[in-house]
C-alpha cells in the first residue's frame, strides 16, 4: 500500500491488519476500493461546503485501535438508562462495535422478522449482503461511509416479510465502553420491509461514564410498497466519545417512515440522515433534536430528495444551546422535475441559553418542479422573557422556570410521536439530558 497521510495512518494498519482474515473475493476486493478511496480523499476538508462549520482536526489527531475481537465485560445493570421499557421488545447489543448476543433480549424468533448477524452472514458468504449494500454511486464523496465499507465485519441484517406487522419493537443498543486504549467501531445495520410490512426501530447509542471511543455507524434502509416504520434514534454518548452517524433510506410507493433523532451527548457528533423518496404516494415525516452544552459540537445533516409525483415530507428539527456549545443544521430538499405535485415543509428551531453558544442553520430548499407547495424555515432565539415573569410571578424560581421552558420546547418534538410507549422512552431521555442546559443562563 501506498504511503499515507498520518491522520488516516492508524486507519491503515488497522485495515491491513483486517485483510489478513478470510473474506470473499467480493467483499476484499469492495473493501480494498472502499479504504482506496478513503486513503485518497482524508478526511473532509474545511473548504467543502458540507463540514465548513465542522471542523475534523479534533477526530484527526486521535489515535484509535481497531474493536476488540471480544467485547468489553459489560453487566445487564449496565444498559439500564438505555433501555426501551417494553415488555416483549426484541434488543439486540452490541459492545464497542462487537455483537454481545449474552445481552440480548426478547423471542428468539418473531414471524415475519429475520434477524442475521453480518459477521455470520459474511463468514458463511451469503451473497445477499452483497446485493443489498448501499451503491457506491450514493456515498462517492463520503469519506465515513467508505470508512465503514472498508470496515464491514459487525452489524445485522434485519429483514421483514411482506404483510408482516411486527407488533413489538425492536432494539438496538451500540455501547461505548471504557478500553485501556480508545477504539473505532463501524457497525452497518441493513433494514429492509417488504410490501405492506410494519416496525417500529429504536437504535441506542449509549456511552458509560469514561469511554473515549469513536464510532461510525451506518444505516441502510430500505421501505417497500406500502410499508411503515417507525424509527426513533438516540444518541447519549459518553462526553469523550465521537460519533458519526450516516442512516440512508430508500422508500418505495405509498411508504412511511416516521423518524425521531436525538442527539444529547458525545464530545464532537455528525449526524446525517438521507431519505429519497422515489414513487408516488411515498411520505417521510423526520423530526430532531439536539443539545450542545459544554463545549460539545453537534451536527445534523438532513437531505430529502422527492424524486416521484405526489410524494409528501415533513421535517422538525430543533436545538438547544448551552455554555460553549457549538450546534450545526443543515436540512435540504430537493424536488426533481417529475416530482410535480410535492408538499414539504421544513422547520428548524434553535433555543439559545448562553452567550458563549453557537449555532450555524441552513436551511435548503432546490425546486425543479411546477405545482408543489413547498416552505422552509429557521429561528434563532433566547427564552420568553415574559413567559419567564409569568412563571415567577406565580411563585416559581427562575432555575425552575427557565427548566419548564426548556423542558417544554424539547417536548414539542417528542409529543410528535404517535405510539405512547416510544414517546414515554424519548421524554424520559430528554428528561435525563436537559436539566443541567435548562439551567444556564443568557446574561
């Protein structure tokens, strides 16, 4: 292998030290032109337009060894805080990017739902993994989605049979534990739903007090006619952790994808969400929401592509911003020339509690198409002073009442979802999460 700049040099003796396991002649030679890629292009330039306000050099100077082969000694206790309070739900863990099958829950078998681990896929050379991975055409300049593909090794395919309703969730849990050196991960999680099928998706990402730890995830999704999930993401890394998430979704006609995103830990985050919403009667509703406190950096990248007549979305996102935190939103629609008849709707909000805070919102809106309604937005803005003396005058303090406020701006989004078990789950995160910015204030 050609030399190598020295923020990618770790990745290389990582990913050497991968092809000296066995693989099928496809995927070494995917992984090969995966990493070639990552090789030449580093790690995303400040100049790009896309990471202009997230800066990589933090993630650069870090050295990480690749997961171990086996998990960290992880006890059940220890998954409490992320755990979906549903009897019957279907978890599956995962330790420092490593499957932990001893900490797995629920039936072993639910009709209709074909859970496979990828690391037994590929050891068994199941040639669907290769005809359902994402076409590189979609990810040729993501430098972290060809780092996962160069890494594929853990992960799961999930599959769901047409007319198939899976009534319980089903879970995912990627824990960051504390290693005597700091390790990347890059599981791919592989969801498909056939015609008319329906889930409900909740994937945790959980940190435990001292994990310096860098994952990079990736999520392909893929909804067939008529079918429906629910798909509810959250992310409380460690305060040490990086994280870099890319979830990809392909929707068919007359789909449904309802996705919640929150984003309330880890020390430098990008999240990034793509939906392409490719036949008529397709609808994707993707709401959000994201802390950064301390002097935490949070970025969401949200992009809807509205390739088909008659498709519909609608997008909330919003923010709050504490001490030094440092918080980006970037959401794009694009409506192409067939998309005749489109409804989107965008919406980007964004609570500011410091002075030291900041945020960057860019809202997108390219529009190729006659006849489509279409409207996008962002605020900026500091807590209700009247509200605030409203609440004081009723005999509250102001720490109380700021928290109320805040507390209740978060909950706007979470009040969103339909089903009463996952909202109870997002509201009790928020709650966990928002007390210590509710706190702050803006002098």
């Amino acid at each position: 292998m050609n030399a190598v700049a020295e923020p990618v040099q770790t990745y290389a003796d990582s990913f050497e030290a991968l092809q000296g396991g066995q693989a099928p002649d496809w995927l070494a030679a995917l992984r090969r032109s995966a990493f070639a890629q990552f090789t030449e292009r580093g790690f995303p330039p400040e100049r790009h337009e896309d990471w202009k306000y997230s800066n990589t050099r933090a993630l650069q100077k870090l050295r990480f060894s690749p997961a171990a082969t086996q998990p960290a000694i992880v006890d059940a206790a220890s998954l409490d805080a992320a755990l979906l309070p549903q009897e019957g739900a279907q978890r599956l863990v995962f330790v420092n990017g490593v499957p932990a099958p001893e900490l797995n829950a629920g039936p072993r078998q639910v009709e209709g739902l074909r859970i496979t681990s990828l690391e037994v896929a590929l050891r068994e050379r199941d040639t669907r993994i290769r005809d359902l991975l994402l076409p590189q055409a979609l990810w040729d300049n993501d430098p972290f989605t060809a780092l996962n593909t160069a890494f594929l090794a853990h992960g799961s395919l999930l599959e769901v049979s047409a007319d198939a309703h899976i009534r319980d969730a089903l879970q995912l849990i990627f824990l960051s534990t504390p290693v005597a050196e700091a390790c990347a991960s890059h599981p791919r999680v592989i969801l498909t739903l056939g015609e008319n099928s329906r889930l409900t998706l909740v994937a945790s990402h959980f940190g435990l007090n001292g994990a310096a730890n860098f994952t990079n995830s990736c999520t392909q999704i893929t909804l067939g006619p008529g079918a429906q999930l629910d798909y509810l993401a959250v992310q409380r890394e460690a305060p040490d952790d990086f994280h870099v998430n890319r979830v990809y979704v392909s929707q068919r006609e007359r789909s449904r994808l309802a996705s919640q995103v929150y984003n309330l830990g880890g020390q430098w985050v990008r999240n990034d969400l793509r939906v392409r919403l490719e036949a008529p009667g397709a609808s994707v509703r993707m709401d959000g929401l994201y802390l950064a406190d301390r002097r935490r950096h949070v970025d969401n990248h949200t992009r809807i592509d509205h390739l088909a007549p008659h498709t519909t979305s609608d997008e909330l996102y919003r923010g709050i911003i504490s001490e030094r935190g440092h918080a980006v939103f970037n959401g794009k629609v694009v409506v192409a020339e067939a998309a005749v008849k489109t409804d989107a709707t965008q919406t980007n909000n964004n609570l500011l509690l410091t002075r030291d805070g900041e945020i960057d919102t860019k809202p997108e809106l390219e529009i190729y198409a006659d006849d489509v309604k279409c409207s996008h937005g962002a605020t900026i803005g500091q807590l209700d002073e009247q509200a605030l003396f409203y609440l004081r005058s009723r005999g509250l303090d102001l720490a109380t009442a700021r928290a109320m406020l805040t507390g209740a701006f978060a909950r706007a989004v979470a009040d969103r979802i339909a089903a009463p078990d996952l909202r109870k789950f997002a509201q009790a995160q928020l709650a966990t999460a928002l007390p210590q910015a509710a706190a702050e204030e803006y002098t």
